[in-house]
C-alpha cells in the first residue's frame, strides 16, 4: 500500500488526501488539508497534547502520527465530538466550570476526557490526573478542568441510572 | 515509494530486502519528532505498527518473549506485570498515556536512547533481541545490540521481532528521576531484578553512560549479605556499600538535564531505594 493518493478516514466520512508528502503528520494534514483545524498545534514532538485525536478509539498525538500510515484506521478528532450543532457533554461540562482560559489545550483535553469517561465513568481523581497528564494546560491550574470532569462524570452516571430505572 | 503498511514480518523483510534504505516506523514517538523538524525527511517509509505478530507475547517455560510492537500501555497487561514487574513499572513512566499508546518496546530499543526507560530493565534480566530478515533470524544480547548513543546493531534489512528474557522468582524495583511524574525523559533510572533461586540481584542504570550496563560489583557484593533465606532487611552499612557500588559503576556526563555529579548521587539513592523496597519489611 503506498501513499500518492491515500484516503484517511476521519470522523466517519472518508477523506482523500491528493498529493500528500509521506513526512506529513496527521495534525498537519488535518489541519492544513483536510481544514479541521480544532485539532491544535503547538510543540509538534508529544510535549502538550493539543493535538490528541483518537485512533481506532485510543488517544494519541496526532502530531507523532505519519498521515499515510492511518489509512484504514478509524480517526476521531474534536469536530467528531458532539453530534451536529448539539455540543458533547463534556464540552458542556467545560462551560459550566469556566475550564476554558485562552482554550489552546482544550480541544485535546475533551478527546482525552471523553474518551476516560466511556472507559470508565466514575474515574476518582488520581485516575482523572493520571489521565490528562500528557495534556498541558498552562492557563487554568486545572483545578476548574478536574471540576469539569466531576461534572461530566456525575452527569453520564446520573444519566445512566435514570436510563437504567425507566 | 511512499509509506508501505506491513501486514506480516515476512512482508515487512521483503520490503526491506528490495530497499535497505526504507525508513522503519513503529510508534513514531521518536521518529515523527524528527520529521516533523524536518530533520528526517520520509521518502520511504515502512509502518511496522499493524502487524498482528509483533503484539503477541508468550510464557514458555521460564522464558517470556514480547513482540517488538507491544506498547508501553500494552505492558500494563496485569499478566505481565506479575511476570516482569519492573518492565510493566518503567513502561508507566514513559511520556503520557498518548505517548504509551503509541510508543513500542521495539521502538525503545531501536531508538537505543541511553535515556530509553525499559532499557536498564531488560539489561538487569541479560534480555536478548531476536532479530530478523528476509534472509537470517538471529539473536543478540541487549548489550551488544545497542552499540552507542543512539546507535544499535541492526543490519541492513533487520528488523526487531522480539524480545526475549527469563523470568524470575523475586520482587523487581524500576526507578527513575526526572523533573516531574509526566512526560519525563529520564535523568538516571535504575532496575533491580531479585532472583531467587540463582541468588542474585541484578542492577541495570539508565542515563547514565552511552551503553547500557550491569553493575557487576555491586552486585557481587550483595549477593554475599543479601539473606537469601528470610529476605528480611539489611543493615545501612550494607545498603549504602551497595549504593556506593552502583554509583561508582557509573559514567554520566554533564547535560542539559543534569551533571555528573547529580546523577552520580541520585543513581546512589536510587540503588539504596530499590534495595530497601525488595527487602520484606520495608515499605516504601
């Protein structure tokens, strides 16, 4: 499989990429190909975490992923949280706790959240730092962001048990 | 050329026998960076990372062999921590948990950083590389493979498919030093492996010099007072010889992460730490 013209598949719609360079990463592809720009961009070598996506459900850098390698892997970026103009709830929980300063981390942080929180929805908060480690916030303290996931959190159990009664 | 996603080891080394010059990718945590500063421009690239048989591991007997696509996050397996716990402790400290996802034991080793976190692990357990191409496998000893700073012994058109190494009966410590618990590169580290039944305790370091080494002396030294009957724990005359020993074993260099001398003393403190934690009784 080489990679002149390669088709990434990026929050369930297929996406060709015409005339790409084989060094390309995906952040940059996504961002400057494919304009889905929520992904961020900041140390481009692991550091900071802005970039996080999910591949094939599990969160990654994707400034650390070569673009034609993740051809025929499922890619979720920040644009594929939420459903149409409906924001995710952890976004919402972000808004409810004033977790976003100057909101560069933010993007990478939701996918890292969301993602915790559908592997494990009741995470305490060792669980929770652990977690966002690889995600630099250098605004918030993150005092407001590990608010935001109680609320997220104690929301989705909430929701469930209120699921699971009717 | 483009990029080539492998689906099998034999495919992998066909592709690497027609072109020697390919460019190997497993995780991409270190190569990307590189990439990404245009340091490493990717004509051809090979992606190693969906080959189903470099994520298998296996138990035979006392030895254990781990393909050389696990990641760090994969080596949390509680299967393997109870076989190799300070390989499953070294691999939580590397990067962050996107980092962990992506980064291979494979990876770790090619990349061959003095720095290379599950290194000291696997040169304290003697692991041995069983390397492959499309024409000879063969093995070689973790020491001999990573040759310098950075530099290991693959030939053109090997890649690493595995890793091998016994399995001892005995607690295992894996320490590290760095500015903080996330997304740190290692300033020293230091392994020590207890085995039982051959009386040993075997002491890898990281950063500590360009090659990877055991500290021979101090292991001999320990292995005579360590009580190998009631593992019960040890005098601080014995401890600090046993630091003293490690420390001196050392050859660091000054960096931008740390001096010698740091990392002389913290190798010493991180060599009495370990030795305290295996001792029954002794809690951390």
């Amino acid at each position: 499989m080489t990679s002149e013209i390669y088709t990434l598949t990026v929050n369930g719609n297929d996406h060709h990429v015409i005339d790409g360079h084989p060094s390309e990463s995906l952040l940059w592809v996504l961002r400057e190909r494919l304009e889905l720009s929520g992904s961020k961009n900041a140390c481009e070598e692991g550091e900071c975490g802005s970039c996080t996506v999910l591949l094939d459900g599990e969160i990654v850098c994707s400034c650390l992923v070569l673009a034609a390698s993740a051809v025929g892997r499922e890619i979720t970026t920040i644009e594929g949280l939420g459903s149409g103009k409906e924001i995710s709830d952890v976004q919402k929980a972000f808004v409810e706790a004033g977790a976003v300063q100057c909101g560069f981390c933010t993007p990478g942080l939701l996918v890292t959240i969301d993602q915790l929180l559908n592997t494990n929805p009741d995470p305490d908060e060792l669980v929770v730092r652990e977690a966002i480690s690889g995600n630099l916030c250098r605004c918030t303290g993150y005092g407001r962001i590990l608010e935001a996931v109680r609320i997220a959190s104690n929301n989705r159990i909430a929701q469930n048990e209120e699921e699971k009664s009717k | 050329m483009g990029v080539i996603i492998a689906k099998s080891v034999n495919e992998a080394c066909a592709v690497l026998a027609e072109n020697p010059a390919t460019t190997v990718l497993a995780g991409g945590t270190d190569l990307m960076v590189q990439a990404n500063r245009g340091a490493h421009s990717l004509e051809s690239v090979l992606d190693l990372s969906r080959i189903p048989e470099l994520k298998n591991w296996s138990l035979e007997g006392s030895e254990m062999v781990l393909g050389a696509g696990i990641s760090y996050t994969d080596l949390a397996d509680p299967q393997i921590a109870a076989l190799v716990p300070a390989l499953t402790q070294a691999a939580r400290t590397v990067g962050s948990p996107q980092i962990r996802n992506a980064g291979t034991l494979g990876g770790n080793l090619a990349t061959a950083s003095p720095a290379g976190d599950t290194i000291p692990v696997l040169v304290a357990m003697d692991a041995v590389l069983q390397l492959k191409s499309s024409t000879e496998n063969r093995e070689i000893a973790i020491t001999e493979f990573i040759t310098g700073v950075k530099t290991n012994a693959l030939k053109p058109g090997e890649i690493i498919q595995s890793i091998k190494m016994p399995v001892f009966q005995g607690p295992q410590e894996f320490l590290k030093v760095g500015t903080r618990n996330a997304m740190v590169i290692s300033v020293v580290s230091l392994a020590l492996v207890t085995d039982f039944l051959g009386r040993k305790l075997r002491v890898g370091v990281g950063s500590v010099s360009p090659v990877p080494f055991r500290a021979t002396a101090a292991e001999e030294f320990i292995a005579q007072e360590f009580d190998w009957e009631t593992n019960s724990a040890l005098s601080e005359k014995v401890i600090n010889k046993f630091s003293e020993l490690v420390a001196d074993s050392t050859k660091p260099i000054d960096d931008h992460r740390g001096t010698a001398d740091y990392r002389k003393h913290a190798v010493g403190v991180l060599a009495k730490r370990a030795l305290e934690r295996v001792c029954a009784g002794e809690k951390s």
